[in-house]
C-alpha cells in the first residue's frame, strides 16, 4: 500500500503479524503510532522504550513498549539503524514555530488525527511517534537535538512483528527538515 506525501492512514494489525515499512524513494520518515486495539488506552511509549533499552537508536531484535510495560511490536528486520524515538509528530504548531510558516500544513499530527478518529481515538491521545527513518542525532556535551536527513535510501525498510491486536497509525512525515526538505511517499505491507 501506498501512503502519499504529506498523508496518513490507519489500520489494524493482528497479533504475529508483520508490518513492514519500506522507503521506495530514500530520505523520506515515516510516523508510526501503535494502540492495543482491544484498550485504546495502551498506546506505544516512546519513555518506556528507550528506558528498558538503555539507549535512543533502536533496531532489529528491540521490541517497542507500551505505557503500560507491554509489547506492543518488536522490530525483526532494519535494513537502516537510525530512528527517531524522541520527537513528537510534526503539527500546524510545529510549521508556525519552527518554520514561521503563516498558512501551515496540519502535518503528521493533523493527518493522524484524521486517520484514528473513525477509532474512537482522539488527538489528545496522540503520543510520541515511532519516527521510522527518521535521523535526530544528540550532541553529548551539550544535549542540542538536530534533525539530520534520513540515512535511508531507496528501497530501505523496516520490519515490526506485533505481539497483540493493534491500531496503528502511520504517515509519510510532512516536516521540511526531517525529509531532508522534499516530500515523498512511504510504503507498506502487512504479512
């Protein structure tokens, strides 16, 4: 299936099932939400991830937590390495404060919020997204975050195993600096 640029979609993913996340062009990020389909209320966290792995680049072998210490996915195959588990989904806030754009784009957030409301999820419920390709690297010394561009190439992709039902949400990210300031689409497949 196919997500074009600047978009997003929702959809149920059932238990041992694969999602895999593919970058046909390079350089494009993809925004991932997960939700126990069964109890909205466990959603993906990106705090209980990074604390039970001890580190922020997460991939193959890492399973993605939820709030409530629950496996949601597990990463089985990255062809890349680098993701983001730090940055919220891009929003019309974000375009007006970061890129003093007048007229914005209702970004990842906006189109997820579309996305999930047939759900019965609302955007206040929207968390912390599993930026897939997405590049942010951290300087030691300082903690400065900066958004570098995607290290994936055509045809790159990322494999997610889930361990329950869930909803998931997901984009082809519509933030300038995180694509490397051009718009593509993303890919995906479930088996």
């Amino acid at each position: 299936m196919l997500i074009p640029p600047r978009t997003g979609t929702a959809f149920r993913l059932s238990a041992g099932q694969t999602l895999t996340v593919t970058d046909p062009q390079g350089e494009q990020v993809a925004d991932l939400l997960a939700f126990n389909a069964q109890d909205t209320d466990e959603v993906l966290s990106s705090g209980r991830t990074l604390d039970y792995a001890s580190r922020i680049y997460l991939t193959t072998g890492d399973p993605l937590y939820s709030n409530r210490s629950r496996i949601l996915l597990r990463i089985t195959k990255d062809t890349v390495g680098r993701h983001d588990f730090l940055l919220t989904p891009c929003s019309a806030d974000t375009f007006r404060i970061i890129y003093n754009d007048p007229q914005p784009h209702r970004g990842c957030f906006g189109n997820l919020a579309e996305a999930l409301g047939p759900y019965g999820i609302p955007p206040d419920r929207i968390p912390v997204a599993f930026n897939v390709f997405m590049n942010v690297t951290v300087d030691a010394a300082t903690g400065v975050l900066a958004v570098q561009p995607p290290l994936s190439r055509a045809g790159d992709h990322v494999c997610l195993q889930a361990e329950t039902d869930l909803i998931i949400g997901l984009t082809a990210c519509s933030a300038l600096q995180s694509n490397n300031y051009a718009f593509k689409p993303i890919e995906y497949e479930i088996n």
